[in-house]
C-alpha cells in the first residue's frame, strides 16, 4: 500500500482517477476523451456547470458571489487581486492593501503586491519564525485599506487559522481576501465572511493548472487598465470562465472530486475526518521527545505538520524507511528542514495510522 504525503500536487482520492481512467478514451459515449471536447460544446458544458454547481453547494457558496475557474495558480493572483483591487476605493491610484505576514507564501504575496500598490504589513509573526498567527488585537490596520490579504493555511509552515478575523471596523470595511489553496473544502467555512477566497487546486481539488477564484460581486469591475483581460475578474465573469480557453482536463478532475466530496458526506465529514487525522498525528508526536513541532497549538495546520527528528543526522535513514513502507513525499520543504506530513482530503486514516506506526518504529529502533 502507498500514502502519499505531498504537499502539493497531492494524492488523489482513488475512486477518482479509476473513474477518469475508464472515462479517458470515451466519456460518455461521446466517442471523445475530455482532453479532445471543444470547451464551449454541449458535452463540455455540462461537465463545467457540474462542477460549478457541485463546488457552491459543497462550500455553500452565496447567491451573490462569483465562483471562477482560472489559470496562473495562486502565485499568479498575488500579482492578480492587487490589479482586481488595490483601486476598490477610486480615485486614479492604486491604494493601501493590508497584509498580514504568517509564512513563506505570506511573504511571496506580499513581494508581489509591493509591485502594484501600496502595501501595509498590519501583522506578522516573521520574528518568531512564523510559530503562530498573531493576535487579532495586535494587528495595525489602515483604516482605509482596499483589502485584507491572509493566507489561512501556511503549506510551507504548517500554521492555520482556527478564527475568521473580523476587520471590517478597523479598516472602513475592507474585504478580506484569503489564500486557501492548501485548505480549502477542509473545512466548513462561512464564505460570506470574506471578499475573496482563491487558490490553486492541486492539493484539495484536482490537478494542477486550474486555479479557482470566488469572489463578492460589488468586487468586480475595479480592475487597473494595466491588469490583462484574461485576469480581470469581471471579465472572467462576464464570460462564465470562457474569456479564455479554461483548463478543461483540471476542471473536469475537480468535478470527480467534487462529486466524491459530496458522496463521503460533504465538508462537515471531511472535516470531522481531519481532525481526526491531525489529532492523531499531532498526539503522538507530542507524546515523545524523539520528535518535535514547532507550531504553537491554537496554530498548527490540520493539513500540513512540518516535524522534526531530534538528530538530523537520521533524516536520510528516516525517510529510506519510510520509502521502504510505502510512505512518500515526507521530506520537509527545504526552507524548514526535516520532515512534512501533509494529510489532505483524500488521504486516508489508515495512512496516517501506518506513519504513525512507522514513527513509533522508528523511534524504538534509533
Ligand atoms: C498557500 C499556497 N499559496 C500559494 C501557492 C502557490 O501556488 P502555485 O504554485 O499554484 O502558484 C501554494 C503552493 O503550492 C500554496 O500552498
């Protein structure tokens, strides 16, 4: 048995890419494979307005609220929301956008902005080597930035919101806009509390190459005139996700996904199953002092647990066993060093027991 542990492109639920097998050469009887179907055919269309459909009821995603299939992934649209949005409040320049810093793709997002509009880093956790997400009391907002920005799952750090900041006082009710492509449809969420959610979609989703974004509707329509057509959201919009060619191979996945999420019960069960998961994980690495974390508990990621052995010196042996086992992908991202589990959606409980298992192993032998 293989448990695949990346973080991103990640495993896939099984089911899923059975199915897209059996469906590979023809789909449907339509004697295509997806890969060959014109996107705006009728085959194609009803694969797309699944998907969609499937995706806003399995987030319970508002009437007035766009959802939009994309490419670029997320690194992408932190050049593309401050384009969609650093002029929300008018006038002929950009404005303030407030970031706050929790982690490695934080400080990429906020690289990016700098080079479209002003940018205030209302918190960051970057001098304690981003161990928790601030305080929402400590955060310095503007009172008139254009938006929020937060990353609320830190793939890299492993840190994760466990709050949904409330800023509209502070900031004369700035959006908020969310990175959540290492955690989206992990977890219930109340969408309405946001402007913007959007990320890749090669962790929880699909395959990479498909990037989604959700977006309020009074949000659209403020684009700078240097943002490209095929990013300005309400030309997306307008377009249903047809301005351009969209990914339709990657969309058609994340429909299969979709599809599965519903058949185990929704995100209310993945949720259940992911704490279960993390808890699992977390409790025995907390149990020892063979292995460490480093993320404040009220911060650490459901998704993604960076560890570490307590002699690097048995890194390469650690991760040659657990090869030896059928347990991929562990080695840490290597900004942090030692070892990253990362337990999405569509990795099993039974994955998580047999690291576990092999972890308990390990430290008994070494
Ligand atoms: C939280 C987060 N943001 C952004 C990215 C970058 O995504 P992409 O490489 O698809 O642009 C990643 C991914 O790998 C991520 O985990």
């Amino acid at each position: 048995m293989i448990y695949n542990f990346s973080a991103g492109p990640a495993v896939l639920p099984k089911e899923v890419l059975q199915q897209a097998a059996d469906e590979m050469l023809d789909w449907h009887g339509s004697g295509m494979s997806v890969m060959e179907m014109s996107h705006r055919g009728k085959e194609y269309m009803s694969i797309i307005e699944a998907a969609l459909r499937d995706m806003r009821e399995l987030l319970a995603v508002p009437a007035n609220y766009k959802i939009l299939f994309l490419q670029g992934g997320a690194i992408a649209e932190n050049a593309i929301i401050p384009m969609n949005l650093s002029a929300l409040r008018g006038g002929a320049q950009p404005g303030v956008a407030d970031y706050i810093n929790t982690g490695s793709w934080s400080v990429k997002s906020i690289k990016e902005a700098r080079r479209y509009c002003e940018v205030n880093v209302a918190a960051s956790s970057e001098a304690e080597k981003f161990a928790s997400i601030p305080a929402r009391e400590s955060w310095k907002l503007s009172h008139n930035a254009a938006y929020v920005h937060l990353c609320t799952n830190e793939t890299i750090d492993g840190v994760e919101y466990q709050f949904t900041p409330d800023v509209a006082a502070d900031t004369n009710n700035a959006p908020l806009v969310a990175d959540m492509s290492s955690h989206i449809l992990s977890r219930t969420l109340d969408v309405s509390k946001y402007g913007v959610i959007y990320g890749g979609a090669q962790k929880n989703i699909g395959p990479a190459g498909l990037t989604i974004v959700i977006v309020r509707e009074d949000l659209l329509g403020h684009a700078l005139p240097i943002c490209p057509s095929a990013f300005d959201w309400k030309i997306v919009a307008d377009n249903d996700s047809m301005y351009n060619t969209p990914p339709t191979y990657a969309i058609y996945i994340a429909g299969l996904v979709f599809q599965w999420l519903k058949r185990q019960g929704g995100v209310a069960e993945m949720e259940r199953r992911n704490i279960a998961k993390a808890g699992l994980l977390y409790d025995y690495l907390d149990s020892t002092d063979f292995y460490k974390t480093r993320i404040a508990k009220d911060s650490r990621s459901r998704m993604n647990v960076p560890f570490f052995l307590h002699d690097d010196s048995l890194n390469d042996i650690f991760l040659a066993g657990a090869k030896e086992r059928g347990l991929l992908q562990l080695k840490g991202h290597k900004s942090v060093g030692g070892m990253r589990a990362s337990i999405y959606n569509a990795m099993p409980l039974e994955g998580v027991q047999a690291l576990v298992e092999y972890l308990r192993e390990f430290e008994r032998t070494h």
